[in-house]
C-alpha cells in the first residue's frame, strides 16, 4: 500500500521479522478458530467458499483489543469510500 491508498508513512518503524511472523500465526490462529471450526461444514469446498467472508468480518467488523476494540479497517482512511 502506498500514501495514495490511504497509508501513513513514517509513523513507526517496520516491526522486526519476528514481530511479523507472531501476528501471522497470531491472524492464522483466530481465524480457525473463529471462522474454520466455528460450526460444521459438509466439506472443505463449503468452508473455503466461506473464507472471504471470514476474512470480511475480521478486518471490518471484528473488534481488536489492541485497537481499542476497533476493527483494523478503522485504522485506514477510507480513500475510495468502499467500506462497508
């Protein structure tokens, strides 16, 4: 992303790769058990069909702690108006 999609530059320094792969597992964790074992599915083609919306609601209405229980989109500046 780049300041014309809405981003900051220069507010922090990047995270080390570490900091990196501890959010990652920590995002991969959340999502199994949020979304992937969150009920019955007939069959891995229904559960990844329901993927995209799993990710929908982590990013734009799930709230974070760490955000002061907002949700990430909050964080971006909504540049094309296409937030739900």
């Amino acid at each position: 992303m780049t300041a014309a999609d809405g981003c900051r530059s220069g507010t922090h320094a990047h995270a080390s790769p570490a900091t990196d792969e501890r959010q990652a597992e920590r995002f991969i964790q959340t999502l199994l058990r949020e979304w992937a074992y969150a009920r019955l599915y007939a069959s891995s083609d229904e559960r990844a069909s329901t993927l995209p919306t799993g990710i929908n609601h982590y990013n734009y209405r799930r709230p974070h702690s760490s955000l002061s229980h907002q949700p990430p989109a909050t964080r971006l500046n909504n540049v094309l108006r296409n937030y739900i």
